[in-house]
C-alpha cells in the first residue's frame, strides 16, 4: 500500500501487523478443531488460546523467513 493514497483504516487492514494477527487466529481456530477430533492434544490447543497472542518482535523474524510471495502456502 502506498502509505500517501491511502487511509488509516484502510492501511489497518493490509498491516502486517493484521496479517499475522488473522493467520493467529486462524491457527487457533485450527488447533481447537483438531483437538475436538483428537488429532491435537487438548492441552496444546489450549496453550495457543492462552499464550501471549500476537508479538510484534516477532514479525521481522517471519518476514525475513516467508516465502518471497509472502504467503505460507
């Protein structure tokens, strides 16, 4: 995004910051299905939904090791 064209609320959206935020609680999301069918222990899922959340300090981290695309995928 270019920071001049565009609004505060929008530039929140595209954020890096939202985007590791949403796939968080993407994975939580998955992690508490997982552990419904057995697949995750309950314990794990739980410790995800517990733990600190999102961490700004790390973002560099993820950014520097994401694919070029910046998609996990």
């Amino acid at each position: 995004m270019i920071a001049r064209y565009t609004r505060p609320g929008m530039g929140a959206v595209w954020s890096e910051e939202n985007r590791f935020r949403k796939w968080l609680a993407v994975e939580t999301a998955a992690a508490e299905v997982l552990a419904e069918h057995g697949e995750v222990p309950t314990e794990a899922a739980r410790a995800i939904r517990q733990g600190p959340g999102f961490l700004q300090r790390w973002v560099p981290f993820w950014m520097a090791n994401l694919p070029s695309s910046g998609s996990i995928f």
